[in-house]
C-alpha cells in the first residue's frame, strides 16, 4: 500500500511542499508530535544531551554532508547516537551500582574506546536508511571512510555494530527530530493564516536550527541564566533544566520566532502569539528562546536589532 498522493507529492524533492496535506491530518500530526515530545520529557535522564556536544554534532554534519544525507536524516542521525549512549550508560550504571568504581564516566570511556566511531558512523548509516529518498550510505562508503581514519573494520563488524545499536534501543530508531516540528509548525500556521510558510523562511529555519545545534551550550546557557535571573545556577535549578534543553517543541518554536524576526521584524511580535497560541508555549519563554537563538547566532548585532 503507498503513501496517500498528497503525502507522496510532499516528498517527492528534498524540500518540502507546503499546503499539500490535509489540515485535518497537520493538525493530528502536530497532537501527537506534542504528546510524543511530553512523553519523551518525561523520561529523560540526568545525562541528556550529554552526547550532542559541538565536537559530535560538527562531525556528523561535516560526514552527512561529503554523503550528501538530507537534514532530516542528520538530526536523526544525532538522536539516534544520543539515545544508544545513554542507554549504554543505564547499562554502566547498573554493573557499577553499589561498587566502589570509577565514575560512570570513565567506565563508558573504556568500554567504548574501541567502538566510539564505529557506533557515531553507524548511526548515520542508520538514519540514512529511515530517510524517505532512496540514496542511503552503504557499506562499501562507510568502509571506506573509516579505512581512511586508520580503522580497518569488515562488512560483517559493520553489520554487528547496526544490530548492536538497534538491540539496545529495542528497534526504536525513528525518532522524532526537531526538524519535523519546525515543519509542522510551519504547516499548521500557514493552514490558520498566521504565517505563510516560504521557501526564504523554510531556509531561514533551517539555517537556524542547525546553528542552534553546533551553538547549544552557549544558546542554552544564556536561556537558563535569563530563566533564572541568575548567572550561577545551582546544581538543582541544572538539573532541571535538562528537559527544557531536550524540549524540541520549545526548540521549534524558538527558532520559527528567530526566522520571522530576521526576515520580517515588523510582524514579530504577531508570529510570537500565533506560536504561543498553537503550542501553549508562554510568550516568555518563546520570547527567552528566540532572543538566545540571535544573540548567538547574530552576536552583538542583536543588540542593535
């Protein structure tokens, strides 16, 4: 059975074509993306994010790119490393728990030393193959890339390395990623009259997000300290701050304001309450996020804006 014709158009080309697809299944698309996102906040780890350094995220942009992945598969891609690491790190934990060891840490370095690239490398490989277009990254280019690093693995120890991943996060690899939401986003609110979705604003978004990722420490660390009003935060207000970090709603929304700002600043604040009344979102907190966004991605100049 094949995709409905209108959902088919939308991804027959590598960007997407707006206004397509029904309202009614946008509108029950963005409903479950919002409790999906809930959900995963939900249960979230003390560690989360941990695994989406600047380091990593660069890596993976700079090899999807030489692969020519699409962005979607490329957040895919970081999530699906995320979540396996941290399932990895569960794993540590209970072995440790209740022995006088090396922090967790340490003992996650030293069972992946051997394998730290293999498994990055793999989950691009994997997020490739959940992409919708048909160019996926095969084994003959993964091995040669990583032949290239100095590592010399078999086609057998790529597949074993696939499975490993999948065994550890229960087959559950297509995971939302925040560009999915941006899109959605755009979506419903071009559907309601609030803000036509362009092809100059779908880039713009998309130029943001991937900023908003390789800058996350910094957007989020002046997010939290204008959160708080503080510029030392507590080891408590930290912690809770973790599922606002890993919060892909807020993260959408944040960068949709910061796109609207940039190409239109004179609707601004009218975009702001059309994403606050679509998502629920406080005007503060979209305010917070788009102003951390610019500032980092613009750098003074925001000041003059």
């Amino acid at each position: 059975m094949g995709l409905p014709a209108q959902v088919s158009a939308r991804y027959q080309y590598s960007e997407p074509i707006f206004g397509v697809v029904t309202p009614g299944i946008i509108q029950d698309t963005l409903l479950h993306m919002a409790i999906e996102n809930e959900r995963y906040l939900s249960e979230l780890r003390d560690e989360a994010g941990s695994f989406k350094v600047t380091q990593i995220v660069e890596f993976v942009f700079l090899l999807a790119g030489k692969w020519s992945l699409t962005e979607s598969a490329i957040y895919q891609a970081i999530e699906i490393f995320e979540r396996y690491m941290l399932k990895l790190l569960e794993e540590v934990s209970n072995l440790t728990l209740g022995k006088e060891e090396d922090s967790n840490w340490a003992s996650l370095k030293v069972q992946m030393e051997d394998t730290y690239m293999l498994r990055l490398v793999s989950c691009i490989q994997l997020a490739s193959k959940l992409s919708f277009h048909y160019k996926i990254v095969n084994n003959k280019m993964v091995l040669k890339f990583l032949k290239s690093l100095g590592f010399s693995y078999t086609t057998e120890e790529l597949l074993e390395s696939e499975l490993a991943i999948l065994k550890a996060l229960h087959f559950q690899v297509n995971v939302p990623v925040p560009l999915a939401y941006v899109e959605v986003l755009l979506e419903v609110l071009g559907y309601n009259g609030y803000l036509r979705p362009t092809k100059e604003l779908h880039e713009m978004c998309k130029h943001l997000l991937s900023l908003s990722y390789l800058l996350r420490n910094n957007i989020y660390d002046t997010l939290l300290k204008s959160s708080i009003e503080n510029s030392s935060p507590s080891e408590l207000q930290l912690a809770k701050f973790v599922s606002v970090k890993e919060d892909l709603m807020l993260l959408a929304v944040g960068v949709i304001g910061a796109s609207s700002f940039l190409l239109n600043h004179e609707d601004w604040n009218q975009v702001v309450d059309y994403l606050n009344s679509t998502t629920g979102i406080s005007l503060q907190s979209i305010t917070e996020a788009v102003y951390a966004i610019l500032k980092h991605s613009l750098g003074n100049r925001v000041n003059d804006c």
